[in-house]
C-alpha cells in the first residue's frame, strides 16, 4: 500500500483522538474516494479512517465484533463531530494481500484467500449487529431504479445466515507471509449470504493476478461443496445493478 507522510491538525479531530497524534509520524494511505485512511506511527501504531458524519458506524461495529473473534484490529475510538467520523483502530502487522511477496505466489495466496474466508463463515451469528444484508444491497440496487427484473430471473433464494465481509477483496485481509493477522474495512459486513463474499474473492483474484486461473485453487481451498453456480450468478447480477 502506497504511504505519503502528511501533516494533521490535531485540533480539527476529536478530544479522544489527539492525544494519539502527538509526536507520531502520519502517513495517508487512502485508497478510497469515500474516506481518507492516515497510518500513525507513534505511541501506539494505529490506522485513522475520517470519513462523512455516520459513515464509519457500521465499520466500527462489526470491527469490534470481529476482532472479539480475533479476526480483526481493536477498535481504539470511534468518535463524529459536526460533519465527519473517526475511527481509530489498531494497526495489524503484515502486509495486504495485494502486496509483492503474496502476488508472487498465486497458487498459495489463492488457497489462503480461500481458507480464510471459509473460516470467516463458520463464525457464529449470535452478536453479529447488522442483519439482512442482502435485502439491503436490494434496497440499494431499487434506489439507483435498477432493473431488478434481471435479478429476479436468476433462480436463487438468498439465505441471509452466515457473517460475511461484504467486500472480500485482496486489499481487505491482511497476512505475515500467508500466516492470517486480520480483517480489515469490513463495513460492508453482517450476516449475508456467503455467495457474496465468494463472488467478490472470484472478482478480486481475477483482477489483481490478472488471470482467473487460480479461481479453482480458491475454491478448493474454500470447499466446493459449500458453492451454488446460481449464487454466484445472484451475487454478480446484484453487484452490476449496485455499480
């Protein structure tokens, strides 16, 4: 991930969060146009996301619920003003799973994306604070008046019944030489339909290896038999409508 040292005013963020900022080395490592991330390197290395008043709750919720699963950072303050959200969590050791030394090595990455993402899954939903998640992306997909006739055609009944990412992409977990440290920016997470995050994990191997050839390795790795063609099909129906 690309760093570029910056200044920030610790007065234009909140009480909790300043002292966090004193003396620390900042660096923005955004890579959104939704939300500035900034890397503090200080008394306690940690990653500050701002983003508009709200945004950042559903994030700070299944963090904290994830990480009490040991599957994500702590949340170290979470705090809105007037305008903005902060969130400040805990910075996990390692290196993204679009880093050199893990796009190196597609055969591996494929199967620890897949394994990975199987043991997201076979979390328990009691305490998971965000339901329905599917229902919501269709919800979403009627807002932007799209034809949800398509995805009607597409002959697949969504089980919203099992704790999902919501955006599994390579960029989202983060590893130390393939060994797992976290999840992390799942604010598009709560308890889904499985199919989601394997279309997005198909997606994403895709994109960054520039191949779909180790698709199948992914797959493998996450347990074919837990795979439905028609959700698959469900879930890049819905994620063209929601573009």
């Amino acid at each position: 991930m690309d760093r570029t040292k910056v200044s920030l005013d610790r007065e234009a963020v909140p009480l909790l969060i300043r002292p966090y900022l004193k003396g620390a080395v900042i660096s923005d490592s955004s890579c959104s146009d939704t939300a500035r991330t900034y890397r503090i390197e200080g008394d306690v290395s940690a990653f500050l996301k701002i983003s508009r008043k709200g945004a950042l709750e559903r994030e700070c919720g299944m963090t904290a619920f994830l990480h009490g699963h040991r599957l994500a950072p702590a949340v170290i303050a979470y705090e809105s003003d007037a305008e903005s959200d902060y969130l400040l969590t805990e910075a996990v050791s390692g290196e993204d799973g679009t880093a050199r030394s893990h796009l190196d090595h597609p055969r591996r990455l494929a199967g620890a994306f897949g394994e990975y993402l199987r043991m997201l899954h076979s979390l328990p939903t009691d305490g998971c604070p965000y339901r329905d998640r599917t229902a919501e992306m269709v919800r979403e997909a009627a807002e932007k008046e799209a034809n949800l006739g398509a995805l009607k055609e597409i002959r697949y009944a969504a089980a919203d019944d099992t704790v999902i990412h919501g955006d599994y992409c390579l960029p989202n977990i983060v590893m130390d030489r393939f060994s797992f440290k976290g999840f992390i920016d799942v604010g598009s997470g709560g308890v889904g339909d499985r199919h989601c995050d394997l279309y997005w994990g198909l997606w994403t191997l895709a994109f960054n290896l520039k191949t779909d050839a180790y698709n199948g390795l992914f797959l493998d790795a996450y347990g074919r038999s837990a795979v439905d063609a028609d959700g698959l099909a469900y879930f890049a129906k819905l994620a063209e409508l929601t573009d």
